[in-house]
C-alpha cells in the first residue's frame, strides 16, 4: 500500500484515461467507470464515479503494481487549492475515515474545479 502519511506523494500530470483503462479493467465493479486519470514519473492515480485507485508502480522491472482503492463513501472532507500566477501547481486534498489525509499535488494545466465538482457529485 501507498504510505499516504508520507505528505504529498504525487506530482500528476493529466493523462487520456484510455490508457490505462486496460490494466484496471479487472478491478472495476459494475457500473464503475474512469472519470479522470493522472499520472506522475511511475505511479498513477484514477478517479472513478466510486473511488480513487492508486497505483503504485513497484520494483526495478515496474511489472509488481499495488492498487489501492480509496472510496468515495469514506471521504469526510475535501480542499481543493487552485493554481496561481507563480504556482502553477493545484492541490487535492481528501480526508478518509480509518486514513487521515491523502493530498494530490496536480503540476501543469489540470482542471481541477472539474475534478471538485466530480468528486464533490459523489461525496456530497
């Protein structure tokens, strides 16, 4: 698992959730489907209309995966920080039951009202 105590873990970039689609496929409960995807050197992270999947991406070779799944249900609250002039960086911030908080650092253009609002749409 993710040591998500660890402060901010991800440096994401936003990526077609295409292509990782495949891989998670297997994980997916019915009715469950991507909503966004993002991605930092090696680990990952989706957003689903149930939950957020970590993947974190293990070992020299990259084949050994953790996926951990953080649903939605548990969140007890959420941040957002929005990108500025000289931050370009934006910031998801969720706080799970049994968890603590888990923050996602977004660098580059990454929508992230639109992330809100979908996370917002199922939390709420």
């Amino acid at each position: 698992m993710i040591d998500f105590s660890n402060g901010s873990l991800f440096k994401l970039q936003q990526v077609d959730p295409g292509g990782i689609a495949g891989e998670l496929q297997p994980l997916l409960v019915e009715g469950e489907h991507l909503v966004s995807a993002f991605k930092g050197v090696r680990d990952s992270v989706v957003f689903t209309n149930k939950r957020v999947i970590a993947v974190n991406v293990q070992g020299i070779t990259g084949k050994k995966r953790d996926y951990t799944s953080l649903p939605y249900s548990k969140v007890q609250a959420f941040s957002v920080e929005t990108a500025g002039t000289l931050d370009l960086d934006a910031e998801l911030d969720l706080w799970f039951s049994g968890l603590g908080k888990v923050r996602f650092e977004f660098k580059g253009r990454c929508d992230i009202k639109t992330l809100a609002n979908v996370i917002g749409m199922y939390v709420l």
